[in-house]
C-alpha cells in the first residue's frame, strides 16, 4: 500500500469527518462509518478488507464493551427509582464535605480505574454523579469531566491494567516502580483536570432534571452547595444496599486482576479453583452479578412489570451510547489494518531526538491516530524499547513515557470519549471536544512534565 496515499486519505477523511458531524445533518454514528470506509478506499485497501475492517471494529469494540454499557445503564436506572444513587450521593457528601463533590468523584474514579477498564468504571459510576448534580445543582459536566479524568489517568499509567503491565514488559521496566512513579505523576495529572473540570462545568452550566432529560438554567438561579440538605425522611435504601451492586463487580474484577498479574509474573500456578474466579472476575460477568444484586435488593417494595419496564427504559438510553461506541471502533480498525499508524511511528524513531521524546511522540501519534490508549502504548513501546533502552533511558521512565503519550486529545475515534459525551448529554461537537478531549490532553500535558522533571532528578 503506497504510504503517501494513505497518508493524503487519512488527512482528508479526518477533514471529511469533522466536517459531517459540525456542519450537516448527518448523525454521528452514520459519519464515523463514512469515514471509515473512506479512508480504507482511498486509502488502497481492497473492498473486502475495509468491510472486514469496518465490522470487525465495530464488532471487536462492542463485544468488549457493549453487555457492560448495557448492564451498566440498566444497573442505573434502579439506583435512581429506588434512591440508591441519592444514598450514595449522601454518603460521598456526608464523607468529603459539602461543596466537594467534585472532588468526590475525582477520587473515586482514580481508585476504581486502578482493577477496571475505564468504560465499566464510568458506566457504573456515573449515576452518582448525576444524583450528585440533581441534589446539590452543581453542573454534571464538572462532575462527569472529574470522574471521567480520574478514571482514565490511572488506567493509563498504573499497573495493573494490561497496556502499563504490557509496556512495562517491553521495556523491562519493574511493575511495582511503574505503579509507585505512576502514582506520583498521577496526582499532578488530576489536580490540573479537576481545576479545568470545574471551570468548563461553570461555561456549559448543565444539570439532568426529574424526568432524566437535560437542562441549562440561568446560572443566578444556582443553588449552592452549602445550602442545600439531604431529607433525612426520605426512602432509601441502606448505605450497604446502596453501595453493595457496585462495590461486588469492582471486587471481583479486582481480584480477576491479581490473580492474572501473579500467574503472569510466575508467583502462582493456575488452577481450577482459580480460573473460576478469574472467570467470575471478568468485566461481563461481574458487572452481571452487580445487576443481579441491584435487581433483588433495591427493588423491593415494586412488582414484578414495574422492575423490568425501568430497565428497559435505561436500555432506550444505551442504544445510541453502543452504536457511536462502536462506530468509533470501526474507525480505529481501519486506521490500524492500513497501517499508517507504524509508518509513522517508524518514520518517527529514525529522528535524531532525546531518547525519552521518543515512546512518548509515537504514542501521542499513533493515539490521535487510531483512539485506542493501550494500542498506542504498546506500540510506542515494542518501536522504542530497543532504541531507547541502549541509550540509558530508565526502563520506568520510559514506560511512563509511552504511558502517558497514549491519553492525547481524546476524540471522535476513541470509544471513551463516546461514553462520557453521551453520558453527559453533550452532542454539539464543540462541546464534546472543549470538554472530555481537553481534558485528555491537559493530563497529556502535565504528566509528561511531570516525567521530565522526575527523570532529570531520579532517572
């Protein structure tokens, strides 16, 4: 395939796919499939292979992803009509203080993205921030945008999620300084978004109203935080109840994790007994059994066409949410397969430039290119390590390095940008991009400083 054609396509239908979404009529779904099919003709791929592609892509990302989205929307829409998300607002306000709710978000997406992927942990914790937008007016974009970040910093540079476990490996880095240093870059990384999160929250001033739609009232109609009380004589469910639907998927998802990060580093040997709770621990599975719990816990009091009607409603919810999810995917198949993403990664590693430059440039490339972080990571990774590694480049920096390059400008290719965008009820292209994309690119930003500055000093 000649390089330069499909390097003329992509800039094209990058513009052709911009273009779609801002300025016609056109649906976002049908635009990412467009583009999809676009770049992989012009582009010189064979008709079957961009089809193969196309479907392959859409398929591959909603079979990872899409039972979640579908469990998670239903799992929400019974916190709401039994109140278990007010309990678990009240308890996070009740925990870090009035005023703070942001904040509560922030840290309770940098702790769950650690064990879980970050599409599970926002499907699953976005109800509470948006009771938590409800009770105390404090816009859901600043609550969704800390949640979002939280989750998406750590599932980039903590192990042991499988794209840092996996770049470790490549540059043979050791696991445990790759979780403490990423750690510590990661506080910075947080910090910076949740200040960027609450400005943009002030600018698109949005709260979901009683009947799930979304509103913009003036913002002199605000309530402050610090006026505003729980009714204690409301109905709702216990705070075990409330948390239990969530925190058992997180648990056993958690250990699902341990126990494939010892088998894989060699501390234990498979077994049956294991491998049953690997299984059990599998995103799907677990995310099921929460639902389970939701349904006989918190729907006690409601019959039987009551319970199976609110999750069908939040079933109409996810239907647009899986289709752009999966048309993103599609897009990010065809990029891929046509390989333009290594051609500029390799183009890139035979530039006279500092060695730690290096994974962190073909991360950012090949991430802006074809969406998905981890892909981008690892790719960095396995291009770099050889040429880098000889040089003196701490193995932990570099993997770092590759780590952070890996979470550039989310955008219309990456399926995380679609599950918070479409969360939050943003569709103007604008919108979504000034806030998740931005987002994404400040902790970009100032983890790679971060870097910097930690690798001239201890590196």
């Amino acid at each position: 395939m000649n390089d330069t054609r499909i390097l003329f396509a992509l800039l094209i239908g990058l513009i052709l796919l911009i273009g779609m979404i801002v300025k016609t009529k056109i649906h976002t779904f049908l635009a990412l499939i467009i583009t999809a099919i676009f770049i992989g003709v012009s582009g010189g791929m064979t008709y079957d292979e961009v089809i193969d592609s196309v479907t392959g892509g859409f398929g591959g990302t909603l079979g990872s992803i899409g039972i979640i989205i579908g469990f998670g929307v239903m799992m929400g829409q019974l916190f709401e009509v039994s109140n278990a998300a007010k309990r678990m607002a009240h308890t996070f306000i009740k925990i870090f203080g009035k005023g703070r709710e942001d904040l509560a978000m922030t840290i309770t997406g940098f702790l769950v993205s650690i064990p879980i992927y970050c599409d599970s942990g926002f499907v699953i914790l976005f109800p509470v921030a948006k009771a938590l937008s409800r009770s105390t007016r404090k816009s859901v974009i600043t609550l969704g945008l800390a949640l979002a970040s939280g989750l998406v910093i750590t599932h980039t540079v903590v192990p042991p999620t499988p794209g840092p476990v996996g770049a470790a490996g490549i540059f043979g880095a050791n696991v445990g300084a790759v979780i403490l240093w990423g750690i510590l870059i990661a506080i910075p990384m947080v910090i910076s978004t949740l200040v960027y999160a609450n400005w943009y929250g002030k600018k698109v001033y949005q709260l979901p109203d009683e009947n799930g739609d979304w509103i913009r009232p003036d913002r002199m109609s605000e309530i402050k935080a610090s006026d505003f009380t729980f009714d204690d004589d409301e109905d709702m469910p216990s705070t075990f109840t409330a948390f239990l639907p969530i925190v058992a998927p997180i648990i056993l998802i958690l250990i699902n994790t341990i126990i494939s990060t010892l088998i894989k580093v060699g501390k234990v040997e498979t077994s049956p007994l294991l491998e049953a709770l690997m299984f059990i621990g599998t995103p799907i599975v677990a995310v099921g059994f929460g639902l389970l719990i939701a349904i006989f816990t918190l729907t006690k009091g409601m019959d039987r066409h009551s319970v199976i009607t609110e999750m069908e409603t939040g079933i109409q919810s996810a239907g647009i949410i899986i289709l752009v999810t999966g048309g993103g995917g599609a897009l990010g198949r065809v990029l891929t397969d046509s390989g333009v993403g290594n051609d500029i990664a390799n183009y890139i590693s035979t530039m006279n430039i500092n060695a730690l430059l290096l994974p962190f440039i073909i991360a950012t490339l090949i991430r802006f290119i074809q969406g998905s972080g981890t892909v981008a990571m690892l790719t960095a990774a396995s291009i770099s390590a050889p040429i880098v590694i000889p040089l003196g480049v701490d193995p932990v920096f570099a993997t770092l390095s590759a780590c952070v390059g890996s979470i550039f400008f989310s955008y219309f290719n990456d399926s995380f940008f679609w599950v918070v965008n479409r969360s939050l009820g943003l569709t103007e292209a604008k919108e979504q991009i000034g806030g998740y994309s931005v987002v994404s690119t400040i902790a970009w930003a100032v983890g790679f400083i971060s870097i910097v500055i930690l690798n001239f000093i201890f590196g």
